[in-house]
C-alpha cells in the first residue's frame, strides 16, 4: 500500500473522475443564486490564474521565480470550487450543505493531488504518510574508520565485500566557525560503508531545494533507492552522501552566500567539510568530491564549483537558476543581502566568475525538464559559460517534466555515472 503511487497509475485518474462529479453536484443546484455563483466563482478563478505570478512576484515578493502554468490552473481550480462550495451551502438545506462540503473536499483534494503529480514532491502513498522526520535513526559512524586523504581511487581498494545494507541516518552538523543554526543533516550510508571492511569512501554533498529541507532529497528525491541503485552497479560502492541545510528553515533563503543574511558559504565550506571529515570516516582527497542539488540546489552547486574548485571539483546541477535570488526583484535581493551593493553580489555569481577565471579541472553535470523552457534556457546559458571557462560539462533535458522532482530522480545517477572516474568509482 506504501508503494501505490500518487504521480502516476489509477489513483490519480480515480480522483480525477471524482473531481469532476464533485464539480457537476456542485454546479447543479439550479436557480439564480446557483448562476451568481458560478459567475463569481469563473470570474475569481480567471482572476487566481492570470494574477497569482503578479500577487506572489511583486505584491508579497513570496517567490523569486514565477508559478508553473499547471500549478497555477489547479490553485485557480482550487479557488473556483471553494467559491462554489460556500455559494451551494447558502440558504440550502442540510442535506445540501452537507453534499455541498464533501464534493468542496473532493474537489479541494483533486487540485492538490494535481499540483503533486507536477512537483512530485509525494511520489507515493508511504511518502505521503511518512513518519516524522525526527524518527530516523542517528547517524552512527563504521568502527574504527578515520577519515584520509586517499590518492588512489576507491575502486582499486576495493575487495567487494557488499554484505553490510545501506542507510539513512541523520546528525546535526554545528555551525561552529560560521555560527549558523542548521536543520539536521541526512545521511546515505551505502552497502560498502556498512561491511565488515570497508574502504574509505568519497564524499557527495547534496541541497534540496527551497522552500524546502534535507529530508526532500530522501522523501521526495527517493534518495536511498537512487543510490542503491548506483551502488548495485558499482558493486556495493557509492558517495557517502550528506544532505545538508544552508537554509535553516523551511522558508529561509541564505543563496548559498556569505552576506547580510547568514554566512552560509562558510557553513557549507568550513563547517560542514570538517564536521565530515572529522566525523564520518571518508577520503578527505577532495578530488574525488561532489557537491550537487536540485533547484535551489542546482543553484548552490555551481556556486560552490565556481568559488571553491578546490573542495568541489565535481558538481552536479539540477534545474538550478541563472543566479541566487530572493527576490524576483533582482534589486530588492542586492538590497537584503549585501545592502545594495551591486558589484559584492556580482562578484560572487557563477556567471561573473565564469567570466572571469578558468577551471580546466572542474567537471559538471548539469539537468532540467523539457517542459520548463525558463530552467532550460538557464541551463543551457551556465553550462556554456562553463564550458568555455574550461570545464568539462555534460546536460540533460528529462522530457515531459517541469521543475519537479522527476528531473533529480531521472538524472541523479547518470549524473554520478558522469563523475564516477573523478570519484574514483571506475577507472
């Protein structure tokens, strides 16, 4: 029952039927009250649909990029039937109040189940249900594994003795040099780590998207399935992979930046390298590192590519955005991060550093959906800068998918197969 997915199959289609005979009960009761509400409630959704990108981007400055038109629709959807639900329970009798809720409820239901099938941020029923994220295990490091500077590749030290499991586990990672307050960190543990013998491993770095939390990459993401699945390949070897927070909360926005708001790139370079490299038990050769993320965390990938090349040579770029932002106002995010000053925000972009430095060592993978021509058009902008700044890069455009998160889960592990000899999982 766990498995029974909400992005695909007969469930959705099953709420979509319903939808639509919660929607005819609700636009049959008839009369002139019953027209009057149909019109406003056309009239209020129209509204939702071709307003809602202004409201979010300019009005509340809640975003800093606009709404998918599908995600849009179902809000307007959801506005529309709400309308027309509190119109059925006007001078109705009780048993139309009571039909006039649970059709609302159904309805109400469909539209979000919509705006999950596009974001995927629920892919299935046991996701949805998920226990509280405070319930997984604490991170427990491998007996008597010391962290190393490994110059030889993982896969030469490797005798393939895969008998131990992989796991989730997570640790709060201190801010002790940046003096920022995290969220806790996710940990993948692969097979390999867990085995009577097991070999110092690389590291992969990882940040969810925003609004959002490390707990995404596992839930959503499917993070230990995609894993595992690399590691099947690799014979038991994967990334020790750290999902981590620069956010701080749900709806924090540091960019992944030192500035006004936070010192996140000093949390993110300082804190949490050493916090792993003293903890975990890994190959603290930074060479066979990678950081990476979807969205907001494409974003900070490139970031920590282009201004730390020597602690992420390797990074991997999902659906990120042509620059940090908070903002859709570009101005407004200068503004609450460096007090305005233009040319410090500047300095510190991917674009401009591309421009003005080269990075003959850095490889990157960068990804986004064929049905976001915005992300595209920023993807394919960074990764030729990128190219032409001397890294070796490779893209890929997942089709049918807008910025959801059916374009991490369909390229996180050609991503890693890209890297895999920079890593040192093949040779």
């Amino acid at each position: 029952m766990g498995d029974l997915s909400l992005i695909s199959g007969w469930l959705p289609v099953t709420l979509l039927v319903l939808g639509a005979v919660a929607l005819f009960f609700l636009l049959a009761r008839g009369g002139r009250a019953s027209v009057i509400t149909i019109v406003v409630a056309a009239v209020l959704a129209v509204l939702t649909y071709f307003l809602l990108n202004w409201l979010v981007l300019d009005v509340f400055d809640l975003l800093p990029e606009p709404l998918p038109g599908a995600v849009r629709l179902w809000i307007a959807v959801g506005v529309g039937v709400f309308v027309l639900g509190v119109g059925s329970m006007v001078a109705s009798s009780v048993g139309r109040k009571v039909t006039a809720i649970v059709c609302t409820v159904v309805a109400l239901v469909v539209a979000a189940s919509q705006i999950n099938v596009y974001f995927e941020e629920y892919p299935t029923l046991g996701t949805l249900l998920a226990s509280d994220e405070n319930d997984v295990s604490a991170f427990a490091a491998a007996n008597n594994l010391k962290s190393q500077n490994e110059k030889t590749p993982v896969v030469d030290r490797w005798r393939g003795d895969d008998s131990g499991h992989s796991r989730i586990e997570s640790a709060p990672i201190p801010g002790t040099v940046s003096g920022f307050t995290a969220r806790p960190a996710w940990f993948y543990l692969p097979p390999s780590y867990a085995g009577p013998k097991p070999p110092l491993l690389p590291v992969l770095i990882l940040v969810s998207g925003q609004p959002g939390g490390p707990q995404d990459w596992v839930v959503s993401g499917g993070l230990q399935k995609l894993m595992d699945e690399f590691a099947a390949q690799h014979n038991g070897l994967a990334p020790v992979t750290v999902v981590v927070d620069p956010n701080g909360a749900e709806d924090g926005n540091t960019m992944c930046m030192d500035s006004d708001i936070a010192k996140a790139d000093t949390y993110l370079t300082v804190d949490v390298v050493n916090w792993i490299t003293a903890n975990v038990g890994i190959d603290s050769n930074h060479a066979h590192w990678a950081f990476g993320g979807w969205s907001f965390g494409g974003t900070c990938s490139i970031q920590m590519a282009t201004r730390h090349p020597d602690l992420f040579p390797s990074f991997i770029d999902l659906a990120g955005e042509r620059e940090p932002a908070i903002s859709a106002d570009r101005a407004q995010t200068v503004q609450l991060a460096f007090h305005g000053d233009t040319a410090a925000f500047d300095a510190l972009t991917p674009l401009a550093l591309l421009s003005e430095k080269t990075y003959r060592d850095s490889w990157g993978f960068f990804a986004a959906g064929g049905d976001e021509p915005q992300t595209e058009s920023w993807m394919t902008e960074v990764s030729t800068a990128a190219k032409n700044a001397g890294m070796t890069v490779t893209t890929q455009v997942v089709p049918g998918q807008g910025h959801s998160w059916g374009v991490p889960t369909a390229t996180l592990v050609p991503a890693l197969n890209f890297l895999a000899p920079r890593m040192g999982f093949t040779k």
